[in-house]
C-alpha cells in the first residue's frame, strides 16, 4: 500500500527530481510546479504543507512535472505568455 503525501511530502520529492535534472533552485521550481498543478497561488504551498494529495491532485502533479523535466516553460504549461 503507497503512503498518502502531504503537500510537503510532494514537494520534496519533485525538489528532489528537479535537482536531480540538474534544475537551479530546485525546491523554488519545485513550489511552482505544485502551485499550477494544484491552482494555488506559489505562497499557498507553504500554507498547506500538512493537506494531503488527492490521487486526482497527484496526477496532475506528475503531468505538470513530465512537462517541465522536458524544459516546457511553465507559462505555456499555463497557458498565458
């Protein structure tokens, strides 16, 4: 059985990816990435550190984070320029 995550939990596992793809300031990237995933404002994540990710939540984590390891700007991933 997979442990349920927390915000926190997510985002140290994307840092954690993000850096390990050779990403500055990866924990930053990392905030963002959930902030769009999660239609949170960037200063929300560490808010809710203790909210736990929905399984619907946590696939859109990963799609969002497929998108930026392939270097897609988050404003196209977002939609707007």
């Amino acid at each position: 059985m997979i442990p349920p995550h927390t915000i926190g939990s997510t985002l140290g596992d994307v840092a954690a990816t993000l850096a390990a793809a050779g990403f500055d300031a990866a924990r930053r990237h990392a905030r963002r990435v959930l902030a769009v995933a999660l239609g949170l404002a960037p200063e929300q994540v560490f808010a809710q550190l203790d909210r736990m990710i929905t399984e619907n939540e946590g696939e859109r984590i990963a799609a969002v984070l497929r998108r930026v390891l392939a270097r897609e700007p988050l404003s196209r991933i977002l939609g707007v320029r």
